[in-house]
C-alpha cells in the first residue's frame, strides 16, 4: 500500500468514514479519477443526491454503498480534504484551506457549494479540528 493510500485512509477514517477501497483511492491518480466521476454525477444529479443513489446510477462506485445515504456533497467534500492531506502530508508534511482549494481548482474541481462546504466544515481537512469524527452528522451541511 502507497503512503498516499495511508494518509488517504487515516484522514477518512477519522471523519468517522470507512475506510474507501484503495482500487479507488489508492494513488493520487485514481483518487482524482474517483472524485472526479463523484463531481460530474453531482453536478448532474444536484448536492442532495446519496453516494448509493451514485452508485446505482452505474458509476464505478458501486463498492461505496456501503456508505448508503450519506450525501454525496459531504461525501466529496471528505475525499477532496483527504487528497490534499495525503498530498500535503507526502509532499510537505500539512493541510491548509488555501492547500484543499489549490487543488480542487488545479483538478477543474471549483464549485461554489464544495468552497463553501470547506469553509464551514475545516476538519473535512484540518486533524486539529476537535469532533471532526462527528461532521458526517451534520447531513446537507445547512
């Protein structure tokens, strides 16, 4: 397994998130091919829509129904702030915003919810955010 996958998987996991499966995250590359594919159905099907309403709708995320009714804007949100700590941590050793956001506009990735889900929810990347176990509680993110 790659350090990317580790730090990838460490961040998810204490979002309270299980762990996604490395054949979707395990580099840097798939995991941008991953969230990439996870934006395009948001933007088709809008920031309410579950990642098992993704998975159904014949994305190759069929392995993420686990994951059930878990909104798919969080759920991108928790991926995009895992990428760029497991890219922050391999490459320089931290994570700011002006990193997350960095890479999102880098990847074609600028939407004006997932700036604004970051915003209010920092531990999506920040460790140092106390409770950040418990955001995937706050569905919507109203």
């Amino acid at each position: 397994m790659s350090e990317f996958y580790d730090y990838f998987k460490e961040n998810m996991e204490s979002l309270g998130l299980t762990a996604p499966p490395a054949s979707l995250y395990g580099t840097q590359a798939l995991a941008i091919s991953t969230i990439s594919a996870i934006l395009a159905y948001i933007d088709k099907f809008g920031t309410k829509v579950t990642v098992r309403e993704l998975a159904g709708a014949g994305t190759k995320l069929e392995r993420l129904t686990v994951l059930g009714a878990l909104g798919a804007s969080y759920y991108a949100g928790a991926v995009i702030g895992s990428l760029a700590v497991a890219t922050g941590r391999t490459m320089s050793g931290g994570t700011s915003l002006a990193d997350v956001l960095l890479e999102a506009s880098r990847r074609g990735w600028n939407r004006t919810w997932l700036t604004s889900l970051f915003h209010r929810r920092p531990g999506l990347y920040n460790s140092s955010v106390s409770g950040r176990k418990y955001i995937k509680h706050y569905e919507n993110f109203k």
